[in-house]
C-alpha cells in the first residue's frame, strides 16, 4: 500500500482530508498505465472501495476522470491536463532554462542529457529535460524521479535551499525513519562541503552505480523556488574528468545565468 500522506496532517485542523484523498487518488496511476479500476485505486490508497467510489464519482463529475462504464474502469481526463499545463506555464524559469540546457547538452560529449528539476518531499521531479543526441544514452523524462539524498540534483536543491526549508526536508526523512533522517543529514553535509570547493554537487554512481552527473541549484526569477539542474550520462562515456573541467564551470554559468539569489 501507497503512504500518500502522514497520520500527523490528520491531526492538523486545516488539514482537508476528503480533498487530500481525492488527490491521492489521482497519483494512483503510474507511468505508463491508462486506466485503472475502483478496486486499483483502493488497494493503492488502502481507502475502503466505498470511499473510492464516492471519490471516483466526484472526480468524474468534476472532469477529472473519465469512466468507462463498459470496463468499469476510469482514466485521467482533460482536467488533470489543464491542472499540468497550469503549473508548467507558472514555472517561470522553464522556458529560459531550455535554452541554456540545450546548450550544455550540445557541448562536446554528444552523451550528455541535461534536467531541471524541483523538490517533491523526499523526491526531485525532472520539469524539463533535454535528452542526448546519441541514440544509446541516460534516458530522461519530464515526471522522471531521483532520491533527494541519493542524487546530485538533488543534493544541489539541498543546498540551495534556505535553512528552514531545508530542516522541512529533513523532518519529512525523519517521520519514514530516524535512519533515513540521519542518512540525509549526513549526505548533506558531504555535499555542502563539495560545493563549496567545486561550486556543484557530485554525483558519481551515486543514483545509479551507471551513472555520473554534476548538478547545481537554481533559483527562479521570483526567487522563491529552487530547482536543481543537472549534466550527465552513462558512466562509460560521461567520465567525472571532463565532467569538472569542462562541464562544470558552463552549469555554473547556466545557474548565474538563470538565478536570482534569495538574500538570507
């Protein structure tokens, strides 16, 4: 069973419960998935079926699914894509970010796959990407996940994040365990330290033991958001030599170019 949300938002009197479910229900599909039943949903949410079928309804009604009554199944509709569009086109740095990340990744090593991505509790979500011109590469999508303390851009949004933010981050890691909170403790202060000699984050087999990549944090024109934005590829062609030395100082060029510091 999916953990959607906490026991402790459930103590919060602001905390809208019935509203927090249905959107629990739309984060039941997965990539890939078209359709899904009220018995998928309830065994993803752990939601009793007749909750789901109260919710399922609403969301039809409100044009967030569509059902098939036939199948008696239900599938995302054209609101959950008005939702999307809306959130992309208030991201304020993406346009200007493609341009600069198609620029890092049309460099020298024809490997290289670029992303910006943003915090998602204990998760970064790529929200742009430019993919490598080789056909075999590090293959990256918009929606895409990494580990916020297992990852390079993840570590960079760390970083970047102001120290309240950040302590957020960390509470969230200790409510899944103590060990996880203490893990995400101490990646952060390796990375901290690294960024502060090399002006990035490293990441070398550290999402993925096939992987090498260098990120730095990125602040939106409204500095109000940070988003992580990284350079990498397969391991056997994306060597952390050239990653630093030539890499490097043009993804610190792109953050410069795309940020606005927050004053702490």
């Amino acid at each position: 069973m999916d953990d959607f949300h906490d026991d402790s938002a459930n103590k919060d009197r602001n905390f809208v419960t019935a509203l927090a479910r249905g959107l629990d229900v739309l984060r039941c599909f997965h990539h890939g998935e078209t359709n899904l039943t009220n018995s998928d949903f309830s065994e993803r949410t752990g939601l009793p079926k007749a909750t789901i079928s109260r919710l399922t309804y609403t969301l039809c009604k409100l044009g967030y699914l569509a059902t098939c009554h036939r199948a008696g199944t239900y599938r995302l509709s054209a609101g959950v894509l008005d939702l999307g569009f809306a959130v992309l086109s208030a991201i304020d740095i993406q346009e200007l970010a493609q341009q600069e990340m198609d620029r890092l990744r049309d460099g020298p090593n024809s490997y290289i796959t670029v992303a910006l991505g943003e915090l998602d509790k204990l998760e970064v979500v790529y929200v742009a990407t430019s993919t490598s011109r080789e056909g075999v590469a590090l293959v990256v999508r918009i929606g895409s996940r990494l580990p916020v303390f297992t990852s390079a851009i993840g570590q960079a949004i760390l970083v970047g994040l102001q120290d309240d933010a950040r302590e957020a981050v960390f509470e969230v890691a200790g409510r899944e365990s103590p060990e996880t909170e203490l893990e995400g403790r101490k990646r952060f202060a390796e990375a901290k330290s690294v960024y502060e000699e090399k002006g990035f984050c490293t990441g070398y087999g550290l999402w993925r033991k096939d992987v090498n990549g260098i990120a730095v944090p990125v602040f939106s024109m409204s500095g109000a958001q940070v988003y992580g934005l990284n350079v990498g590829g397969p391991s056997f062609r994306v060597k952390p030599k050239q990653l630093e030395s030539v890499y490097g100082p043009l993804l610190i060029e792109a953050s410069e170019a795309l940020s606005v510091q927050p004053s702490r």
